[in-house]
C-alpha cells in the first residue's frame, strides 16, 4: 500500500495521509472517508516513505477520480504556498482553484462542442478563389490561421451559420461536434489591426520584457492607452506560442474587457467570472486548463486556474480592492498573481491609473520596472476639478445650492450627471455640520468613531470611549451629529427637483447580477439628460460618453475613517470618478462637496496629480512602520456575547505580547461593532518582518479552538482594510 497526502476539505493545517493500492499521482482528485462522510480531495503529494509513518490507523481511498493530474504542478506548488501564508485551511486555495462542479468530483470532461477544421481540400484554397463570397473567404482565411476553431469562437469572431454550412458543403471545412481534449495552439492572428502606439505607449511596450521574470508597473491616466499596450502586448506572446491570463477587478468589467480582445484576436479568448453558470465555469476552465484559449480574462479567483505555457498576466486596475477576498481564504489575487509570474519565470503587468501605494513604492525603489502613460491617447484634456465648501453653503438634505445649480445646467444642456457616494469602508465621524469641527480622542492624536448601536465615540487607537456631545464645543451649534447620514434624502430631493429627468441607480442590488448590471448600463447609453448614482464601483473602467459632470456628495465620511488605507483609497476613487467625467468629446467637470476643503489630501487630486499625493502618503507610512514598509494581520473574533469574544481576543493578545516579536494593538471593537446579532473584535499585530510576524501568528490555532464557547476567529494577513 502507497500512502498519499490529500488536501481534504475542512478545518485541517495539513494535508491528510491516506492508503491507495498504487502511487497517485500529485493533482489527481480522490474520494475518501472523512468521519462518516466520504468527501473529494486532491492529492498534494505522494513522495511519503511508510517508514515514516504509522499506517496501521490509515483509511484508504476510495476511488480515484481522474487519470491524468487535473492541477498541475506549479497550480500545486502556488496553492500550497497559499494556504500556508494566509493560515487558513490547507485544502481551501486547492479547492479555490477548481470549478464547482470539480470540487464535487464531476468527471473532468469537457461537453461536446462542434468544432470547425480544414479539409485537404480547403487547406490548398487561396481564400480568393472562393468568388461571390466575402464572408465565405474570411471565414475560410480564419480556419486556416487557426487551423482548428470552435464554432462557438468562430461566431464570437463575427462568422455565422450560414457561411459555416456553405463551406462544410463545398467539402471545405468539416464540421464535428466531440469534446476535444488537445491543446490548440496560439497564434497571434489579429482580425483587426492593432492602433499605431502614440510614443509613450511605444516607450512602454518596448520596456516591457518579453520573457523572464519581470514585474512593472503601467501606471497610465485613465483614457492614456494602457489596454492597448496589453493588447500588444498580448499579441507578441501569442505570436511566440505562449498563452496569456488577463485579471480584471468586477465581473461588471469582464464583458466590456471580453468583446475588445475577441475583437482584436482571432485565437479564442474566455472569461472565468461568478456571473457564470456551474457548467459553463468548468467548460472554460477545463478549456483554459487544457490550452484550447490563447487568453484567460477572469476576476480574482481565475489566477489559479492552470494555464499550460503562460507567457504573460495582466493585471488590470491593480490598485483595486476586489483582488482581496474578504471572506474564509483572505488571499490578495494580485500578489498571487506576482508570486505566479515568479515561480513561472514569466513577465507580468500591473496597470493602473491610481497605483497601490504597495506597487508604487516596489516601482520607486527599483524592485519593479516602473512604466507610465502621461496623456489620453485620444487626446480630450482632463476635468477640471473644484471643491465646493459645505460650510459657507445654503444646503437642502446634503445637497449644495452650488451643485443643484450645476446639475440644472448641465441636464439643462442635455448632459448626463453622475453623482457618487462613498459608501465603502463608512467610519462615521462625530461632527459640527456648521464649522466642521471633530471629536476627537483625549490620549491620541486621533479622531474618534461614532458607533450608533450603543451610542458611544470610540477610540480606534487606544480604545477610550466617551458619549457624544450635544453642541459643538468649537462653536456652540447644535448641528452636531454623525458625517454622512443625509443621502437617502438628498435623492429624494433630487427626484423632486429633476422629475422629469431619468434617475438610472447602481447600487448593490442592481449590480449583483450580470444582467441587471448590463441593463442599467445599456440605459445610461440612451441619449439625453439622465442622472447616474452609484457607489464606488462606478469608479472602475465604465466609459460614460455622455457625462459631462460628475458629484461627490458625501466624501467627508471617508476623510477621517481610522481605517489604514481609507486615504489611499480616497485619492483613489477622486482620481478614478475624475476619469468617467468628460471622455466623450465635451471637457468635463467635477465638483467635491466638502466641510473640509483645506485638507491636504484635496490639493495634488485637483492638480490631477496622484503621484504627489501617494507619495506623501507612502512618506508618511514609512514614519508609521505601515505597509508596504511594516507587516500587518488582523485577528477579528465574533460571538453573540461581547465579553467572550473580547476575553479570547485578550488571551491571544497576551500570548503575542508574551513572545516578544511582535507589536499588538487591541482587542477594540471592529468598526462595525454589532453585525447580524454577533458581537466584533480585534487585535491588530504588526512586524517590520513578514516572517517574524508568521512565526507569530503561526502556532495560534493549535492555541485556541476557531470556534469555541460561542467565539469563532480568524486570521487576515495583509488585511485590506483594519475594520
Ligand atoms: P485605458 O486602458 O488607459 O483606460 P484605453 O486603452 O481604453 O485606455 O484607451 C482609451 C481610448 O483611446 C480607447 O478608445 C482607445 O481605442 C483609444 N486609444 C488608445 N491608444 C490609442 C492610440 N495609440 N491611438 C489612437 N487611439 C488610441
Ligand atoms: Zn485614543
Ligand atoms: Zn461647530
């Protein structure tokens, strides 16, 4: 008997060992006993000698579900690496790499699909000779580059039926419907031409390698050119063999992305994204997996899909929060992308318009190759930008009389507005409505946040909570309350005041399917004056023609957040909402609606200069020992009752300190101190080591059960965000 080690599901920091009567092979999925369930799980590794181990108490598998490996080598060796640096359950990033319906232990066979080839015949053809038929002579043209296609490609590519039969009848082409399990091969092909690169597009294209392992930073405004500098990208890969994996943040993104490359390239590209069904996720990644797509385009999750001689990744809109998954394997898909490209020895590309001050310190300092687009490629200029000064302003339910006015004028042109609210990482401030003031905490230089559920301002450094005050001690108003609790009435007044003009909304409901998404977009595509509101992920990519002015109404609640990267993404989603206004052919306008218009955070973004602004924000992290220049993990505890989960938080945080390596901070409540009737908290532990803060946290759970009395935990490292 061999025995194997199996990532299983469930709460297991290793991989199980079982018995099978010949050696499986790494990759292959297995069904086995686990307590009274049988459950599938793959296989990591089979090098185990029976010396080393007991094998009396071993079950054995049960089947073994595949013949061939279905993760590959360098798929096993990246998730294991994954599970490992992240503490979460070992067999969750194996699992996280296949498709449902695989995980279930459905056989890896792709459905039977009809797929075009050349007959003798139609090889010798000269597309031309094929008189009469225009159509008849490029898809012909498109066979032979491909040599093999699927009918589904050729239809994505703008061929259709009846050109398909006309050729299958002149003993061109054959037609067959089976489920192919060989690669086919990329070429390079393009179906139209690629634009002539403007020169900071042809500077950043000749800089980026070819092979070898190199990471860079594209950092372009938005409009400058980048996705075409991926397109070429893309292109040189493909005409070397090679295959390429595309990130995109939002499945939203993810159609858009799709139709420009099947545009572009006659090879097949397919997308891996949650608005798909179970079977049509495991046919693209079966395909994908089998080397039957030149391009991969998928969200977060798609970086572990295996790709057999990737050339290239790209990550588009780098900066962006959703690579982190904020749930069970808290994993970051861009740095499981940049670990990718190393351990593959191929070139990688970080694109944006905002860097991550994370990337754009590792560009500054030399580690990454540091490329930039500084013009719109076609030319249109920049919005101008403006605060306007809520202080000095007369205002219905949150709305200034200045950007009422505003949106009049420019509906009143036929223009679309588009008005944003900041509804991530909300850390309400108590404040003054009337001179701005802020309570701030006695012991730290820091202000406090209002937690509305047990009406308290609390301290996220230190912990000191006081009530809130009634009148403001600055100037002795009573307008004093929580920042940002105004918006559902200010749209209503927007409704009153604009009646007759179409309000299109975007917010978590709308956008959580891929159809209803697409619907409200077509929408804002019918011409004349409509209103847009939406939330920050308007931000990302959408090309607005129409909108002429863009509003930010309530950013104040994000300017004080105690949240570590509440800043950065401020300046992120200034400079990403400034890029929707004004890409049509009318200069654009934005106007910021703030109690604060001396913050310095506003002066480099209404220059149009993020650089500026990152910089002093990397500055001033450098003085902080916050990353990228620190190490951080949140340790978050919930239960139904308060003083268990901070007692287990208090623990644990004894047991840190008690180590002497690592700072810890805490146990506070989590921003949202209540949720779903739980009780939240959290230390925060940082290092200015990453494997001193590993060594740390490592041992942990054989401490202190996940779940225990009512109290679960978790570890996030590299947390997105300390709430
Ligand atoms: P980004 O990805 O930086 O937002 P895109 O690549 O989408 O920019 O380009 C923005 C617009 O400019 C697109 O409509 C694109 O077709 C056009 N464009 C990009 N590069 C060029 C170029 N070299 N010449 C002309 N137009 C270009
Ligand atoms: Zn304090
Ligand atoms: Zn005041």
């Amino acid at each position: 008997m061999h025995p194997v080690k199996i990532a299983v599901p469930g709460p297991f920091h290793e991989p199980l060992v079982y018995l099978h009567h010949t050696a499986v092979a790494p990759g292959i999925r297995c069904r086995v006993p686990l307590g009274k369930r049988e459950v599938v799980g793959v296989v990591v590794d089979s090098k185990i000698s029976t010396r080393e181990i007991d094998t009396s108490k071993l079950k054995s598998v049960k089947a073994t579900l595949d013949e061939q490996p279905i993760l590959p080598e360098n798929i096993l060796k990246l998730a294991g690496w994954m599970s490992r640096y992240y503490l979460h359950e070992f067999s969750s990033s194996f699992l996280l790499a296949l498709p449902k319906l695989l995980r279930d232990g459905e056989p890896a066979t792709l459905a039977a699909e009809k797929w075009l080839s050349l007959t003798i015949a139609g090889e010798a053809l000269e597309p031309a000779q094929l008189k009469r038929s225009e159509k008849q002579q490029a898809l012909l043209s498109f066979v032979q580059q491909q040599r093999r296609c699927s009918l589904k490609s050729a239809k994505e590519h703008g061929h259709d039926s009846a050109q398909v039969k006309a050729l299958e009848k002149k003993n061109f082409i054959e037609v067959e419907a089976v489920s192919l399990h060989e690669p086919v091969a990329a070429s390079g092909q393009l179906n139209e031409p690629s634009l002539r690169l403007n020169d900071d597009q042809q500077h950043a294209l000749a800089h980026l390698n070819e092979t070898g392992f190199q990471a860079t930073l594209l950092e372009g405004v938005t409009g400058s050119g980048k996705t075409e500098v991926y397109l070429q990208a893309i292109e040189r890969c493909l005409k070397q063999g090679r295959r390429a994996l595309v990130l995109v943040p939002e499945i939203g993104l993810t159609p858009q992305t799709l139709r420009r490359f099947q545009n572009r390239f006659a090879d097949e590209v397919i997308s891996l994204h949650s608005g798909l069904s179970d079977n049509q996720r495991k046919n693209n990644w079966l395909k994908a997996s089998l080397g039957q797509a030149a391009i991969l385009i998928g969200t977060r999750s798609a970086i572990l899909t295996p790709i057999p001689d990737l050339g290239l990744i790209v990550v588009d809109e780098e900066h962006d929060q959703s690579y982190k998954q904020q749930d069970t394997l808290r994993y970051q898909a861009r740095d499981i992308a940049l670990m990718r490209a190393r351990n593959e020895g191929i070139p990688i590309i970080l694109g944006t318009a905002t860097p991550s001050l994370e990337s754009l310190h590792h560009a500054r300092n030399g580690h990454y190759s540091y490329l930039q687009l500084n013009q719109r490629a076609a030319g249109q200029s920049l919005p101008h930008v403006e605060t306007v000064d809520m202080r000095k302003q007369d205002q219905r339910q949150g709305l200034s009389e200045k950007m009422l006015l505003r949106i009049k004028e420019h509906l009143g042109d036929g223009n679309q507005v588009l008005l944003f609210l900041n509804r991530r990482g909300y850390a309400p401030s108590w404040f003054c409505e009337d001179c701005g003031w802020i309570a701030d905490c006695v012991y730290c230089d820091a202000h406090l946040t209002h937690h509305r559920h047990n009406n308290l301002n609390i301290c996220h450094h230190c912990g000191f909570q006081q009530a809130p005050v009634r009148q403001c001690p600055n100037c002795h108003s009573h307008e004093v309350s929580a920042m940002g609790t105004g918006t559902e009435r200010a749209e209503e007044l927007l409704a009153e005041c604009f009646a007759e003009v179409p309000i299109i909304r975007f917010d978590s409901n709308i956008t959580s399917t891929r159809k209803k998404f697409e619907e409200q977009l077509k929408q804002t595509e019918v011409p004349g004056p409509a209103i847009i509101i939406g939330t920050q992920m308007l931000a990302k990519g959408h090309h607005f023609e129409r909108v002429t002015l863009v509003g930010i109404w309530d950013i104040d609640t994000g300017l004080f957040s105690a949240d570590l990267r509440a800043r950065e993404r401020m300046g992120q989603l200034l400079t990403q909402v400034a890029g929707r206004s004004g890409r049509g052919s009318k200069r654009g306008e934005v106007l910021i609606q703030t109690h604060y218009p001396d913050n310095p955070i506003f002066e480099p973004l209404l220059k149009h200069d993020y650089r500026q602004f990152a910089v002093e924000l990397l500055e001033e992290r450098q003085r902080t020992g916050l990353p990228p220049f620190g190490y951080l993990a949140v340790i978050r505890a919930d239960s139904p009752y308060a003083e268990r989960c901070e007692a287990r938080l208090k623990e644990m945080a004894h047991y840190l300190i008690g180590l002497g390596t690592v700072r810890v901070l805490g146990p506070l409540p989590a921003l949202m101190s209540r949720r779903a009737g739980k009780h939240r908290y959290m230390i925060i532990v940082q290092s200015d080591k990453r494997s001193t803060l590993h060594q740390a946290l490592n041992p942990l759970h054989k401490h202190y059960p996940r779940e225990a009395q009512q109290v679960s935990w978790h570890i996030d490292i590299d947390p997105a965000d300390l709430a």
